[in-house]
C-alpha cells in the first residue's frame, strides 16, 4: 500500500491544522525552502524506501480489537461456541447402544430380503413338505413320525439359518460390504445378531405350516403347537451363528456356499431320521449340530403327557448352544471386518 499523497501547503504550514499529527518536523535532508526538484526527489526516496513502512499520516487511526480475558476477541464471550477447544470440535459422537443399533439393522435387513427371500422360503417349505411325503411311506410307528415331522420343521429354519445366511455373509465379504458396516457407529454383535434374527423371522411362516401338515399326514396332534414359539427363536440363532461364522471365515463365496450346503444336509439326515434307526458313531455326530435339541423339544412335545422338564432343558442347551454360536459368529465377523 503506498503512501497517500502529501497535501499542498502554502510554505512551512500544514493544511491539517497545528494539532494534527502530521504537522511533525521535516525528515532529515528534507528542504524547508519547498524547492520543487528536492521536493520531488523527497517524495521519490519516500515511495521507494520500502512499502514495509506504515504511511505517514493514516486517514483516520483503527482501534485495537478488545481482547477478552483469554486472550481472545472479544466476541468469545458473547458466543462461549467459539471458544471450544480443537479436541471438543472434533469429538465423534458415541457409539450407538447394541438394542437401538440390534433394531435398526434388523429393519435394514427385513426390508432388503422381503422381495428377495420369500421365494427362497416357498422353495424350503415345498422341500420339507415333500420330504415328510417321501417319508410317509417308510416310517410306520408313531415315534418315527413324530421325528420325522419336527425334523422336516426345523429344517426350514436350517435352510435359511445355515444355507443363506452362510451365502449372504460369504459375498458379502467377498464384495466389500463388510467395509460399509466398518464405518458404521454400530457394534459388530449388533450387525451379526440383526441380520440373523432378520433371517429366522423368514423361517416362522414355512415351520408353522410344515408342522401343520405334518401333524396331519401323520395323525399327530395339534395341542402343543405352541412349543414352535420357543424352537423356532433359539433353533434358529444357533443354526444363524454357524452359518455366519462359516460364510465370515470362508476365504471364498464359493466355499461359504458349500460349507452352508453341507451344514444344511448334515441337518436333513440327522435331524429328519429317526434317531433310534442310527448307529452310534452317527448319533454322537448328531449330538454336536445345534438343532437337534431344537427337533427333541419339538418331538417331546408331541407326547401324550409330554416331559416339560426335558423339553425345558433341550430348549436351553439350544439357547447355550446359539451364544456360543453368536459370539463365534461375531468374533469371525471383527476378524473379516479389519482384514
């Protein structure tokens, strides 16, 4: 910013007036006589001696911007806003709690798998269905049948919990999407616990009515119905906890849908067949899949006084069997999520 212009004057005076500020003495080897040619040369040495220099005689002086008690402007004081410090700027905010974070991916998963699944569903109900048809031929005796109907229920709940839930999970690391519930503010058990129980509730309709028509192709009563209320939940997060940890810790979508497949035909064979017609290397294996205490429950249920005490405990060695299951699955999903 260059100098103002020095204002004309008649000799010595100054046009601001005796008290003005500018009415200063001459700079030394300035001339008092106000000889045109030194009077330029002044004013030429003036400009070029360096812009850094404040002008000589500001129009009108700036007042110091009040500072508050820190230091800083004083508007600080009237918004306290400004004042916060870099670390309270950029504070993330809390993670969301595991039932309000649990219900929203459960919506999220409910609304995006309504189109896609319910034919998948139709398909594992028209499967149990016609296995308990297949069967009505060859199972004679009233133990039998009743195995044979809570088995071919519970395998709906195998078909999605284990065979599409082991698909689902196994693309979905395969193509990138476990990086877009990385980023969300949601613990993983949420994410693991929403999308399964998005995933068993598909399975309500096709049991309810497998079980209905097996209870009328086989002459089974209908009284204790009411028991799919507890085997389908608990059958359902322990199959769901294995078919994600095995679609998360598959290296490839291709083997995700081959350990589901597997899961669900070793739940076909060992839950739909009588147990007593079994060898016993078969029987310990079927001990160890999670929805065989699910189908006992069911299949003690159908009695004519049925031990409730039994059936009371499978349905908690199933409800142990699916936390232990549901924290593989969720420890699996942190291992795949940071790799």
């Amino acid at each position: 910013m260059s100098a103002p212009p020095a204002p004309a004057t008649g000799g010595g005076a100054s046009a601001y007036g005796p008290d003005h500020p500018c009415d200063t003495a001459p700079p030394p080897g300035a001339h008092a006589g106000g000889d045109p040619a030194h009077a330029g040369a002044a004013s030429t040495d003036a400009t070029t001696a360096g812009a850094d220099r404040a002008p000589a005689h500001p129009a009108r002086p700036t007042a110091a911007p009040e500072t508050g008690a820190g230091g800083g402007p004083a508007r600080d004081r009237e918004h306290p806003s400004a004042a916060r410090s870099g670390r309270d700027a950029v504070a993330l905010a809390p993670r969301a709690r595991l039932l309000p974070a649990l219900g929203a991916v459960y919506r999220a998963q409910l609304s995006r798998a309504r189109v896609a699944r319910i034919p998948l569903l139709f398909v594992a109900t028209f499967q149990s269905v016609g296995i308990m048809i297949l069967m009505r031929g060859v199972v004679d005796d009233a133990s039998g049948a009743r195995a044979v109907v809570a088995g071919s229920s519970v395998l709906v709940v195998a078909f999605v919990a284990l065979n599409l839930l082991a698909q689902y999970f196994g693309q979905l690391r395969a193509a990138g999407g476990l990086d877009h519930y990385a980023t969300l503010p949601v613990p993983p058990a949420a994410v693991v616990l929403g999308t399964a129980a998005a995933y068993a509730s598909f399975t309500v309709p096709g049991t309810v009515v497998t079980a209905v028509v097996g209870c009328g192709l086989f002459q089974l009563p209908l009284a204790h119905l009411w028991v799919l209320v507890a085997v389908i939940p608990l059958a359902g997060a322990a199959l769901s906890g294995l078919g994600a940890a095995l679609g998360l810790l598959a290296p490839r979508p291709e083997l995700a849908t081959l350990l589901g497949q597997l899961g669900m035909s070793a739940a076909l064979l060992l839950g739909v067949l009588p147990a007593g017609r079994m060898p016993e290397p078969i029987l310990f294996v079927r001990d160890l899949l999670p929805s065989t205490y699910g189908v006992e429950a069911f299949v003690r249920a159908f009695g004519a006084r049925p031990d409730w005490p039994a059936v009371g405990l499978d349905l908690a060695v199933c409800a142990a069997v699916g936390v232990v299951s549901l924290a593989a699955a969720t420890w699996a999903y942190r291992r795949a999520a940071v790799r």
